[in-house]
C-alpha cells in the first residue's frame, strides 16, 4: 500500500547521518511552516497565534505554538536525536605497520558491534570555530561518500568466530581510513568539507555512520530498514502530527532532546532545564505568573515517543508471554514495574483514550520479568518537569544496529495519533 510520508521519511533518515544534521533538517523544516527561532540568550517577545522553536547545543530542539485564546494545558510529545554510534577521538589517525591508516574512535551508547563490520562508513558531525565576529559557531560536516570501513578478522584466522565474539572497542571496532599516503589527511579532510582551514577548527563532535540507504522490502513492501530509525522514527510522525494538528486548545509543545543513549545527564538532554526552562519562559513572555504554570503543568500530558522492541521472528522466547508488539501492529504501550518507562494506569488510560478516538491501533510491551530491559527519556525528564507522561515507541527489529527494521504502517499510526493529540 502506498503511504505518502514515506519518500519524506526515507529522505529525512539519510540525510540526518548524526543528530546535528537531524536537528537542522528539523529547523528547515519548521522555518519552512513559518516558524520563528528563538535564542536562548536574547529575549522572547511571543505573540499568541504564531509558531516558534529554540535549539540547544545543535542537538537538542523544542518547537511551539501559541493559541490565539490562550491555554491552560500543555501537549508535549518528546523523542531523541542521538542514536548509538562511534565517536572520532581527538588526534584519531593510527598508524599500523608503517603501511594503514585507522581512525581512533570510541562507543557512543549501547550498540550492536558486529553489524557495524564489512560494510561502508562515513564520517559526520560538527566543527567549531570562530565566526569574524570572535565568537564561536559551529558548522555541519558530512564526508558524503565511503571513507572507512571495519573489516572483519577472516575466518581462517579465528575458527571460533562462529561460536560467539566478544568485541573490544579499541582493538576490533577501529575503522580503516586509508592506506600510509593518507596520513595526516583526516582533519584536512573535515576542514574542506566544511569550507574552513584546518587550523580554525578548534573543537569537533564527529561520528561514524553507516551508508547504506533506506530500503522498503518484504512480500507486500510492509518493512523498512534503515540506520537511526530509534529514535528519528518517532522524531519524524511526531513532527508531522505537529505540524498536522489543530493546536487550538493547548500549548503544544514538540521536543528533541539529545544525549538518550548515554543517560541523558547533559545540558542538552532530558536531565537538563532545556524543557523547564523553556516552559517558564513561555509562561512569563505571556504575562502568567509562576502559579500558573504550575496550574497548567498539572493539566498537561506529554508523549515520551521513542522505539519499542518487536517479537523477534527468529527468537520468539526473548519477548514477554502477553506483551507482544510486532510492526505494523500499531503504537506500542510501553511498561515497566521500576519505572525505567513512566507509563501508570492513568497515563495508559489516557493514551488508549487518545487512540480509541484517532482510531489507531495499540500494542503493549513489557519485559519479561528475568530480563533487564533498557529505558528512555520519560521518567528522566518528569524530574524536571513533572506531568502525566506515558512511555510509546513503534516496534523495530534490531534496535541498536547501524540498520534497523521497522514496521511502514506503524510510522502512520503515530501520525494520525499525533495529530489528534495536537488538538
């Protein structure tokens, strides 16, 4: 079945290699409906009846708009822009046996190693350096070809690699960039991809990606892969649910925070007073006092959007006795006794609400109870703003991996629930 999101998402996955390039893909798009950007230091003068976004530290964003009758409640819906992945060290050439060049990275997050190796890589990100002002500024790079690859230990060399691996990060997982002539290239290299001279770059986040393009396949074309569908899935159809809704009757609210997969704690991530102070701020450019607010977050809900674990076809046993998701089974309810998602009975109960009425499908997830599961933004970001939140993801396959699968109607379902829920 045809689904008319669906160039727009293959387009947005490729193009957003790292959540730098996420977020400014957001911001294009927001600046396109008309939406006015805010800076976190200069003053808001707000108007009701207009649109507006501020970002933080190039990874995290929230976008906004006013009712023309004002508010007493807020809708947010929140998602993450970071993905696992390997991150470039600073003076990252190695040289091995006079003859390779390999690049010194790191683990950002919990990944799968193994899908990472034999397959074609490239380097994204940012660069900072001086503006002719004497202020810092960054600037996007992404070296859009096949730079580097991990090769795989043969065979022949390792009997046993069939029987289980266990990776070390820094001497199984470190790409090779080139043959001796390329050294000394690397930081070269950045430098003209983002048009500056080596020497002006004085700080840089880059990270490695995979390649590879997005694919719709299966017998009905029913599944899609691609890299960093957690959590640019959710960050796309929540999107377009927001710019889709009515928004008449809330302070609607669209989040991207940063930092999900390595805990959250920085000052771009769910931890921070991104979402606090931003809220605050709304409220006071608005004339409401500190009360209010309160008053009104005590009225509000907010979405805590992020993938959600599949059964998986070929380990069926992994997944829970009665919580089941599997794609394009709808949204997914996610639970959790400890509270690693902040789903309770009265946020569930509003979420099924909210779905009875958009007409979307939902699933439940829950661990089963002697494993471990992961957890998300929710709960993190309720300590500084605290409100009826509920934990949903759309179910994937291999999440962690740099190629991921994911369910096409379910990326509609959330859609079609985000904008009911910007009402």
């Amino acid at each position: 079945m045809p689904h008319s999101f669906l160039p727009e998402l293959t387009q947005f996955l490729e193009t957003s290699p790292c959540c730098f390039h996420a977020i400014n893909n957001i911001k294009n798009i927001l600046s396109g409906k008309q939406f006015i950007q805010l800076h976190e230091n200069q003053k808001w003068t707000l108007r009701p009846g207009c649109g507006y976004f501020v970002t933080r530290s190039d990874a995290s964003l929230i976008a906004f708009t006013i009712p023309t009758a004002g508010f007493h409640s807020m809708r947010i819906i929140a998602s993450h822009s970071d993905s696992p992945a390997f991150k470039v060290k600073e003076n990252p050439e190695l040289e091995t046996d006079g003859h390779y060049i390999r690049l010194n990275v790191e683990r950002y997050g919990g990944m799968l190693c193994a899908p990472w190796l034999d397959r074609p890589l490239s380097v994204a990100g940012r660069i900072i350096i001086k503006d002719r002002q004497g202020s810092l500024c960054s600037r996007l790079v992404n070296i859009d070809r096949d730079l580097l690859l991990i090769p795989n230990l043969a065979i022949h060399m390792n009997r046993e690699a069939n029987n289980g691996y266990k990776y070390n990060a820094q001497k199984d997982m470190l790409p090779l960039y080139g043959s001796l002539t390329a050294k000394g290239t690397f930081m070269q290299m950045i430098a003209e991809a983002a048009g500056v001279e080596k020497d002006e770059i004085l700080g840089h986040d880059l990270f490695l990606y995979n390649r590879q393009k997005a694919s719709i396949w299966g017998a009905s074309e029913e599944f899609i892969s691609c890299g960093r569908l957690d959590d640019l899935q959710c960050a796309f159809a929540s999107l377009k649910g927001f710019l889709g809704g009515k928004k008449t009757s809330h302070l609607a609210v669209y989040c991207i925070l940063d930092s999900e997969e390595v805990g959250s704690t920085t000052k771009q991530g769910a931890a921070s007073t991104f979402l606090y102070d931003t809220l605050t701020r709304i409220h006071s450019s608005l004339g409401y006092t500190r009360e209010d607010y309160l008053i009104h977050l005590a009225d509000s809900f907010m979405l805590s959007a992020d993938n959600a674990h599949a059964v998986h076809p070929n380990h069926p046993d992994k997944a829970d006795p009665s919580n089941r998701p599997y794609l394009n089974g709808g949204i997914v309810l996610k639970f959790n006794a400890n509270q690693k998602y902040c789903t309770d009975g009265i946020s569930a109960a509003m979420f099924r609400d909210l779905c009875n009425t958009a007409g979307v499908p939902v699933q439940t997830f829950a661990n089963r109870s002697d494993m471990a599961g992961g957890s998300t933004l929710g709960n993190i970001s309720n300590t500084q703003v605290a409100l009826n939140t509920v934990d949903i993801g759309l179910p994937q396959l291999a999440m962690h991996s740099p190629y991921e699968t994911a369910g096409v109607e379910d990326t509609g379902y959330l859609i079609r629930a985000a904008q009911a829920f910007y009402c």
